[in-house]
C-alpha cells in the first residue's frame, strides 16, 4: 500500500486556511443553519471536492456538505460515510482567527503572542507530553482555534484528495458529510440519510491520537420557569415572591460534591445549570443532564424536581413549569450490534502504527444521533485538544496519522467484503 504523506504541507495549509473562516453556530438562531457564514467554509469545500474531481459535491439549502467517491472495486462493499462538522462553539470567538505554528515543540510553555496571558503548559495538557519534536498550531490568543472540528474537515478533505489521486488503492463507495451547528446539538436535525445511502459511517472528531469512541453520554435537556409574585418594592411586605429569588434558591440547593461537571469523571453523570435570565415576576434557567446509562440520567432530572419541590414549599403562591427534553442518547447500544464498525476502526489506527485507545466521551457527537437514526456511527481522533476556548491546539503530526486512519478504514472495509 502507498503511504500517505503531507506533502508540500497540504494539510496544514488547508487547516489553517479552514480555521480562518468564521463558522461559530448560534443556540438562540432559529435558522437552519443557524448562522449563514457556516455555508461560507461549505462553498470553499464544495470547490475544492470539485476540483479534486467529485464530480457530485454540494451545498444544501440547510448548509450541509454532501460528496461521493465512487467504488472502484468489483466486491460488494459497504458505503462508508466519513463525517465532520464546520461549525465551531458559541463559547469563545472564532472571528479573525489568526493560526500560529510552533515548529518543533520542546516541552516549552507556549505563549500566545496576541495574548501573553494565554499560555499553554504541559502541566495543565498532558498531551502536550507525547509531542516532542511535533509542529504545535494554536490561535494567536484572542480566539478559539476551531481545531473542533476543522481538524476533522482537514483531514476528511486529505484522504478524499489521497484516494482520489490514487486509484490503484481500491475501496468501496466513500460518501463525505459536513454539518453545521453541531456545537449546539442541531447537526444531523436536516441530515438525509436517504440521500447519503452510508451503512456504516464515522465522525472524525475525537482528541487523543490513537482514540476511538463508541460510547457518549445519554443526554436531556431541562428548562425551569419560575413564576413569582411581582409587587411594589415599596409596598412588598408580606406579598412580593420574587422569582429570581426563587432560582437562586433552587440553584444553590444543587449538589456541590457530586452531580456536577467540577466534581465528576469518567462515567460519572452530572446536572448543569448552563443559561439562566428573569425579572421579579418570571426567572427561567435551562439545565442539561448527563449520564452513560438512560436510567440514572431519568433519575437526576427527578432529583432535579425533587429540589426545585422543597424551594416552592417556601414560596405557597408561586408556581413553577419543568419542561425535560430528550437530545440525545447513548450511540453504544445500536454499535454493540455492529461490531466490525469497531473492530475495522481499531485495525485502521493499528496500521497507522499508534496505540489504539478505546473511549468513552463525556459528551457527545453527530455519531450519537447518527447512530440512533440507523447510521453506527463510532468516533475516531482528529488531534483536536482544549475545544472551545483560546487554549485550543492541535498537532500537525497527530492531524497526519488520523489522515492515515481515515484512509486504512476505507481499504480494510474493501478488503474485508
């Protein structure tokens, strides 16, 4: 087999070139997308798919990318999609991002130079340990960097420019995906599965070199509306419950050394107040809710209930509305059923020559919802590292073996039919 090589550092020209198109999504938009720049990266993609020669490469109304690579093997292999999404978090600026290499890393502190106060220490990203002699790429400091998930595009991009160049390498039907909003849990909500035609796909989002994930958190959503009794400050004796009040007392009543994202690892689920906003009259805060098993996730919504109960007991004329919303839920019991997804994964990182890390993710991707609709969905490394805030990196060599992997899976899954 050819091995894949960055040549004339392709994919770190299109990374950084990527990462400086501001795509960040908007939870409070009702558009689909829910910003109109996400399509502003799909029409530099759809052009350079083209280029490459896939001739079927477009952009939807709703801002997805959708692009096939024929099958150019005589076996009946099954249509794989590789998946990534454009845009980046509305929690920190992704505006004028301005990409910077730190060639050759030494164990070194990296000091932002747009903002000498954002420095990135091995101590705080153990990461940072296994990339000796490895090219660094931060933001310069005031941004995030988007290595979520503009790292995956990279690489999606990089082995679809590979395989295309390389026709000898034979491999079944490649369908590419690009979604937008991910970041605020609307992804795949205009995704047509019927029009993608994949039976088995993987989201190129994780962060460990060498990581593979088939299981995610379960996840709802809760919104909370307190409606107090509103009166004159002047004359509020004895009359006035004041709904902000309310939910402060309600938040503060929620566990400290438990249930919480600062007190919890692993499998350990929480209950997080994200957005909170009121008046006297009318408080209103939305929670989301986390758990690796559906019951115990059931339970801390009733646990959240239960709290906001014992408040309200205090305040006998104010009301209240809890409204719990499913998002997502755990991908492991529809890839449990699909084991080769997985077992073809691992083979891929193993022939990338890294150490395959099975995980869990503490939160979750297109893959979890993907999985859920009938397309098993695992997710493999990007190289991604400290998403969504302006200590974000990524590495250059990491972003070339998932490349690599990307291009295993597509062989191994002809070679395997």
């Amino acid at each position: 087999m050819l091995k894949y090589l960055n040549s004339s550092n392709s994919l770190q020209n299109r990374f950084t070139e990527y990462v400086k198109i501001d795509t960040q999504s908007d939870p409070a938009s009702a558009s689909i997308p829910s910003t109109e720049k996400q399509k502003n990266l799909g029409k530099v993609l759809v052009a350079q798919l083209l280029e490459m020669g896939i001739a079927d490469a477009h952009l939807d109304d709703y801002g997805y990318v959708y692009a096939t690579i024929p099958s150019n093997s005589d076996k009946n292999v099954p249509v794989i999609c590789f998946c990534s999404h454009m845009d980046t978090s509305p929690d920190c600026s992704g505006f004028e991002v301005k990409p910077v290499i730190h060639e050759n890393y030494q164990g070194q502190d990296l000091v932002l130079p747009d903002d000498p106060s954002v420095i990135l220490k091995m101590a705080e990203h153990p990461d940072l340990k296994h990339q000796i002699g490895n090219d660094i790429i931060t933001a310069s400091g005031t941004t995030l960097l988007g290595a979520d998930n503009k790292a995956g595009l990279a690489e999606i991009m990089e082995a679809a420019a590979f395989l295309v160049a390389h026709p000898e390498l034979k491999h079944g039907t490649i369908r590419i995906l690009f979604t937008p909003d991910e970041e605020i849990g609307r992804g795949v909500d205009k995704a047509d599965l019927k029009k993608l035609g994949a039976d088995f796909a993987y989201t190129v989002d994780g962060e460990t070199c060498g990581s593979i994930e088939d299981e995610t958190f379960s996840a709802d959503g809760a919104t909370l509306i307190i409606h107090g009794v509103s009166s004159h400050p002047g004359f509020a004796k004895g009359k006035m419950e004041s709904a902000i009040k309310i939910l402060g007392d309600v938040l503060s009543a929620l566990p400290k050394d438990r249930l919480t994202p600062e007190a919890t690892e692993q499998k350990e689920g929480f209950l997080h107040p994200v957005s909170v906003q009121g008046t006297v009259e009318q408080a209103e805060a939305h929670f989301i809710i986390r758990d690796f098993d559906d019951e115990l996730l059931a339970e801390h919504g009733r646990t959240l209930e239960i709290l906001v109960q014992q408040v309200m007991e205090n305040y006998p004329n104010a009301t209240y509305e809890l409204r719990i919303k499913e998002q997502y839920r755990n991908m492991k019991k529809v890839l449990d059923q699909y084991p080769q997804v997985l077992e073809y994964g691992v083979l891929a990182i193993e022939r990338a020559g890294i150490q395959v890390k099975k995980q869990s993710i503490r939160g979750g991707t297109d893959g979890s919802r993907l999985s859920l609709m009938g397309l098993p969905c695992p997710n493999i490394f990007a190289g991604e590292h400290a998403f969504h805030g302006k200590q974000e990196w990524a590495s250059v060599q990491d972003m070339e073996k998932a490349v690599e992997t990307i291009i295993n899976l597509a062989l191994i899954w002809e070679e395997k039919s």
